[in-house]
C-alpha cells in the first residue's frame, strides 16, 4: 500500500513538473566553436525553439573529439529538459565505431527527440579530370585503380567516410587525402592538388555556379534546390550512396515524457515556420523534423552504414 501511494506522488510530482515546464531558460549546447556550420543551425534554432518555447534557448558552445564533448556534456546533465544538446552526425553515428572507448551510449544515455537539418552534399570534381558526369568519374578510376583522389576535411569525418561509402557501393579505388578542415581541402581541389571530393553543397556552390568545380551527383535522396540540375546518387544507379550531414536535438536519457512531449511540440513548430526554414536555406540547410521514433530508426540505419564502412576500412580515431 505505500509503495502503491509513494508511486502515485511519484507521479504526481512528474505531472506537476512537466505541465510547468519551461518556468525557466533552457541550455543548448552546441559541440562546436562559435561561427561554424553547427553553430549557425544551432543558433537560428535555438531563437526559433525559444519563442515555441516560451522562454530563451541559451546557446553554449563546448567544442571537442568531433562534437562527442558538447553531446557527452548533455547526456550527464540533470534530466530535467533544461539542457539540450545540438548533436552532430559525428558524435552519434559515428565516433561509437571509430573510438575505442565512448563517454556515453547514444542509445542509453540520451533522449532523441527530433532529426532537426540535413545539409545536402555533392560530389565535385576539377576540370583536369576531364569527367562530366559521376558515371565517368567511376569509369575513370576502374580504368586506373588508385591513380585518382579526393580530398576531404579530415580523417573520420563525414566528407572522407561519404569517399569511402561511394568507394565501396560503385567498388572503385580511390585515394583519400585528408586536411585539416574543409578550406584547405576545398583550396586544394580548386588548384588541382586534388582531383574530387564529397563536400556540403554550401562550401563548394560558388566555385561549381563559377564553373571552377563540376558537381556530379548530390548524396541525397533527393535533388537539391540549389543544384537542381544536378542528379542524385540513387538516380545514378547508387541509392545507398547517402551521406547527407545531419544535427539533431537530444536530452538526458530519463527526462520525464511530457517534458520531452513539450520540447517536441516546440521543436516541431520552430522547424515548420517559414522564417527558420529561409534562415536554414540561406546556409544550405533542410529542415528536417521527426517524431523521437523515427529519429530512433533513423539513428539506427546511420549506425548500421557508417558501422559497416569504418569496420571496413579498419579506421580508428586517435583520442
């Protein structure tokens, strides 16, 4: 009998929390330097998640190890919902099999609440390689196993690990050569110290309109408004060649339901309004809402793909 009562002040008090949720700000850290990509999605979201909200969305940036710090840092927190993470691709889909050791379980430790951008990418090639389209591209590295590279903005990231998927899906050989950042790779590959490369449409959509760079094929699932002429891979005869960059919105595994319904519901309204959707078009981005269970199968398929091709390649990142 008083267990019976403890749970149902238990629950009463949860109730109560969650129907005065927010009475306060919220924190949302982002898992990378102010100025950045990350940072300008998670800033335009968290004004428009605040106003959902009710209350302002602070922004906190916690930059380390590929966004896993600024993830890690949301996971530990009080599940409360006053602190949320802006959680990269990286951190979660990635860095589990590229790490020997992970400060927190995606699946565990964190409460998916929503996808929120997906930033398209394209495969780009310089004009000494004297291909025009991605089947020629693959011709061209058949016909000359390991004679043909491409950049990328470091080992482990996205933009080499979407190489090693087309690598693997159209069996070619390809070189990787990885920088320091998506400038420098992006500065060699327009002066042809590197051949192509897998890059967000953002970074490299002013030297492709210039006619400096040939877009061959975006890796998403579909055609990018920007590059509307240029076909995606799944229409090339390659659908698992999908290697959109993404970030998400997470919490503390164990903050209370109705709480995460009430971020959710704001998240929702924030990300289908008409002002945060230009905001994101301006940088490239696709606003990309979901139900915490469809990020929880999405979150799955990503770990499954990029499982699958660092196991492959026998890539481990040096903590």
């Amino acid at each position: 009998m008083r267990k019976t009562i403890f749970l149902l002040l238990l629950l009463a008090s949860s109730l109560s929390f969650a129907q005065g949720y927010p009475s306060k700000p919220v924190r949302l850290i982002v898992g990378f330097p102010p100025g950045g990509p990350a940072d300008i999605f998670g800033r335009a979201f968290a004004q428009a998640l605040g106003t959902s909200l009710g209350q302002p969305v602070i922004v906190e940036n916690k930059a380390g190890v590929g966004g896993v710090l600024g993830t890690d840092a949301a996971a530990k927190a009080a599940p409360d919902g006053y602190t949320l993470a802006f959680n990269n691709q990286g951190s979660v889909a990635m860095a589990p099999f590229a790490f020997a050791s992970m400060p927190f379980d995606p699946k565990k430790d964190l409460a998916l609440i929503t996808v929120v951008v997906k930033v398209p990418e394209v495969v780009v090639a310089h004009p000494s390689l004297s291909v025009s389209t991605l089947a020629e591209l693959l011709a061209a590295a058949k016909a000359k196993p390991g004679k043909i590279n491409y950049g990328s903005a470091g080992a482990g990231g996205i933009t080499h690990l979407a190489g090693e998927l087309l690598k693997a899906e159209a069996q070619v050989d390809l070189v990787h050569v990885p920088y320091k950042g998506a400038a420098p790779a992006v500065t060699d590959l327009l002066g042809g110290q590197v051949q192509m490369g897998i890059f967000d449409v953002p970074v490299v959509l002013p030297h492709v309109k210039s006619g400096k760079l040939k877009a061959l094929a975006v890796t998403t699932a579909q055609r990018v408004p920007t590059l509307p002429e240029v076909p995606t891979t799944a229409e090339l005869g390659y659908p698992k060649v999908i290697s959109d960059n993404w970030y998400g919105l997470v919490g503390p595994a164990g903050t209370p339901p109705e709480v995460i319904k009430r971020i959710h519901a704001a998240a929702m309204a924030a990300l289908r309004s008409t002002a945060l959707g230009e905001q994101f078009a301006k940088v490239g981005g696709i606003p990309s809402p979901t139900t915490p269970q469809e990020y929880t199968a999405f979150l799955a398929s990503e770990q499954a793909k990029w499982g699958r091709i660092i196991k492959a390649i026998g890539f481990k990142e040096q903590q």
